[in-house]
C-alpha cells in the first residue's frame, strides 16, 4: 500500500486523518519508549492490540442493538402507534434514507476531515442523539417524530460501522484481518441477539407501569444507554489509537502522505464497484426479512411473540459465534471471492427453505446465520485487497451508502408487498434478489481473473506478489537515481 491513513503528525487528539497508522505490519521500526514497563502498555505488543479490538468490537454493540428494537417490538409497534405493516417499515427505511449520501461523506469526512477518532465519537454521538428523538417520538405519540429520530440514528450508525472499519485496516492488515472482521461482526450481532431476547421482556415489565405508545417509547429510552457505552468505547480507543501513533514515531516529521481526492474515486477498480453490487443484492434479503420476520413466524409456525422473536434472531446469535471461526478460515485460506459464491447459493437453499416447505424455521433460520457470517468474513476485507489504504474510509463509505440505497428501498417495498401480497411473495422477492447477487459475484470473479488474480490468492501468494511488487519499485527508483546522477546526463544540461 501506498501509504498509511493518517494525513499529519500533529500534536492535536482530534489532527489525524482517517486512522492510524497499520499496527499490524511487522515492518515498522520503533525506537524508543514502549510507553510503560508493561507489555500491555506496548502497541507492538499482541495483547496491546487484543485491547484495542476489544473497544472496536464494543463499538458497534449499541447500535446493532437499538438498530432492531423495531423489528423485536413489531406488533407492539403496530398496535401502539396504529401503523400498518407498510408504516412500520419506514422505520427502517427513514434509517437507511440518510445514507445513501451521509455515508460515503462519512467516510470522506474520516479520510481529509476529522479522522477515525473523532469522527467516531461524532456518530456515537448522533447515535444517542438519534435514538433518544426516537424514543420522544414514541412518548408523544409522534410518529413522524420517530422517523426523524431514526434518521439521525442512521447517519451515526452507518458512518460509525465505517469508522470501524477503518480502524480494523489500520490496526490489523497484514494479520488477522479477517477474523478481526469476524469479531467485529460478532459482536454487534450479540448486540442484536441480546436486544430480540429481552426488548420484548422490557417492554412488559414497563406495562406494569406505562401502557400503549408511553410504555414503547420509554422502553426506548432505556435501549438507548446502550449507544451511550458505544460512546464511551469510542472515546477509550480514541485515547488508545492516539497514544500508540506517539509512541510508534510512525510519522517522521516532513513525510508526504496520500490523501483521497474526489476524483480519486473514478479510478476505483471495476471489482470493487462490483463488490459492491454483491453487498446490495445479498443484505437487502437479510435485513428486511428479520425486520419484518417476528410476525412472518406467528402467522406461518403459529409461533408466540417470544418464539418468533428467538427464531428471527438466530442469524445474529450464530453469527456472534461462526462470524470469528470463518475469518479465521478466511485469513488461512484466502479465496475470498470462493467463500463469497458459497455462502450466497447456501442462503438461496435457506430461503427456499422458508418460502416453500414447513421444515422446522430454526433450521433455515441457523443455516442462514452460517451463510451470512460467511459472506461478512469474506466479503469486507476484499475492499481492502484493491483499494489503497488512504482512500479505504471512502470505499467504504460508498459501500455502505449504495447498501443503505438498497435497504431504504427494499424495506419499504418489502412493507408494501406483505400488505398487498403475502410473506410467500416477499419471499420469492428476497430470492430472486440473492440470484442477482449470485451472478454479480461471479462477474467480480471473472474480473479478478482479468486482472491480478489477488481475489482468489491463497494469503502467502498475495505476500509473495506483494513483496515481489515492493522490490520492482525500488530497484526501479534506484535506476532513476543513478540515471539522473550519471555524467552522461549532467552533460546534457
């Protein structure tokens, strides 16, 4: 890579650009202090990094949390606020709305702006923000109040998802970068996975006390604490990425570094907008389906509000354990482009599953959970294979955004199409959306194929090319040397 992410070497908490510099590469040469007598204390250290993944994991619990209180709340939502089914998937539509833009200038913002570590407080704060209008909305029985109040969620909650990313690159590339992508998934979905098995269990203990659209919106206001301990997490790793940039020296003063310009962005390679394109399909037949999930289960399994409420968040509970063990078999294996066709045509079988047979949900609903926990290990880190490391905030950024794009449409369709039509026809929808994603991972094959082949590197052969590039360039910069030093030349003058 052409350069670390940050922009300067300045003294300011808040002077960085985009992130730290890359703690994981074994390369870089440290003289002097560690910072303390203590190997924790050292960011060269395993364990010092182990604790900066633990606040970057942290990050994304609250979100993931309140991101769902919708979807484990449906018919409460539905009954207390007098919303249809098409109403209630505003909630999350209005959540992903704002990003279609917000995101990718989230990502710009953390690349020349802010910096990973202030802008990552920034969207935790927005996402507090966000979250206590959207509790307001609910006491006061505002509902447009509500869907403003997600919207300002989302701006933090998808800019925030970004910022971890680049965190990860900076800390881990050239390490464990897939599983960390793992863990971090991991453990926003436990996020998920706590809120479906208990919100509802909240909401009726309020009952006791509140009732109808008072008791929801306080039972929001309660689910939002958790956004503020993603708050505190990032102002900890804010300290902790700042401290180890001092400590390393990894910017001697008068260093030139790349910086993401606007235009920068039409040169992104064909795989990563096709990347992309992948990212759209498969999530916008995950993510609404469990948002509207709970009473998909009810009506079709005759299930109970908690049943279904377990079973719709199975994805989340087994992607808090399968998502580290397949970045693990990622980072070992390579292939990512591989793991990607696999865990899309195995989430086409869980679907079909669904759709079309009454085979126990709890199966379809665990294999589902394996294919996405797949698909994110292998998906994410690909970003960072064909983009260079300064412009990884904005790829990023744009990812999410044209992701966002897709939610925000897709909700509300998939709202629509179960007040006019029936889960089986949301179903089929959701499939045919996976059998797009199916063929567009097979154009960022053949693209890869085209070009370097990195996508579909074992990880020693992506060294070997890596090392081998490295080496073209400097005895290609050495030659330069030595021709414009020549006699020859300087009698040409």
């Amino acid at each position: 890579m052409s350069s670390p992410l940050l922009n300067d070497g300045t003294d300011s908490f808040v002077g960085e650009s985009s992130s730290s510099t890359n703690f994981g590469e074994n390369e870089i040469t440290v003289e002097g202090s560690k910072g303390c007598g203590y190997l924790f204390c050292d960011p060269r250290s395993t364990l010092h990094r182990f604790i900066a993944l633990i606040f970057m994991c942290l990050l994304g619990f609250g979100s993931c949390f309140c991101y769902d209180n919708p979807g484990a709340l449906q018919d409460n939502f539905i009954n207390d606020m007098d919303i249809s089914t098409a109403q209630f998937a505003q909630l999350y539509a209005w959540y992903s709305w704002p990003n279609v833009v917000f995101c990718f200038i989230g990502g710009f913002l953390l690349d020349s702006v802010f910096g990973v570590r202030l802008g990552t407080v920034i969207f935790c704060v927005l996402l507090v923000l966000g979250q206590v209008v959207f509790a307001l909305g609910g006491i006061f029985n505002l509902f447009w109040v509500m869907l403003m109040g997600r919207f300002i969620f989302g701006i933090g909650g998808e800019s925030l998802a970004v910022a971890q990313n680049t965190y990860a690159v900076s800390w881990f590339k050239g390490k464990e970068l897939n599983m960390v992508f793992g863990l971090q998934l991991s453990f926003a979905r436990v996020g998920s996975t706590v809120n479906f098995n208990t919100i509802e269990h909240v909401y009726r203990w309020m009952e006791q006390f509140y009732k109808g659209h008072t008791c929801l919106g306080i039972v929001l206001l309660l689910a939002g604490l958790t956004c503020v301990g993603s708050l505190i997490c990032a102002i900890v790793l804010a300290v902790i990425d700042y401290r180890a940039e001092k400590i390393l020296n990894k910017r001697p003063e008068g260093q030139i570094v790349d910086t993401i310009r606007f235009s920068d962005i039409k040169e992104f390679p064909t795989s990563f907008w096709l990347m992309t394109g992948t990212c759209v399909a498969y999530y916008v037949a995950i993510f609404p389906f469990i948002a509207l999930g709970k009473v998909f289960f009810e009506r079709k399994y005759d299930f109970s509000a908690d049943n279904a409420n377990t079973v719709n968040g199975i994805v989340y509970i087994v992607s808090a354990f399968a998502s580290p063990f397949f970045g693990f078999v990622v980072d070992r294996c390579g292939r990512n482009i591989f793991w990607v066709f696999l865990s899309i045509l195995v989430t086409i079988g869980a679907h079909g599953l669904l759709a079309f047979t009454f085979v126990n949900p709890y199966v379809s609903m665990f294999i589902m959970g394996f294919s996405y926990s797949m698909l994110a290990s292998a998906l994410w880190p690909m970003v960072a294979l064909v983009v260079p490391e300064y412009q990884l905030g904005t790829a990023y950024g744009i990812m999410q955004a044209f992701q966002n794009l897709g939610l925000a449409v897709i909700s509300m369709t998939a709202g629509y199409i179960v007040d006019q039509g029936g889960y089986l026809i949301l179903e089929v929808f959701f499939l045919s959306w996976l059998c797009l994603a199916l063929v567009m991972i097979l154009l960022v094959w053949l693209e890869d194929w085209r070009s370097s082949g990195i996508l579909s590197m074992t990880p020693s052969r992506r060294l070997f090319i890596e090392q081998l590039n490295s080496r073209q360039t400097h005895y290609s910069s050495e030659g330069e040397v030595s021709e414009d030093e020549s006699p020859g030349r300087e009698g040409t003058k």
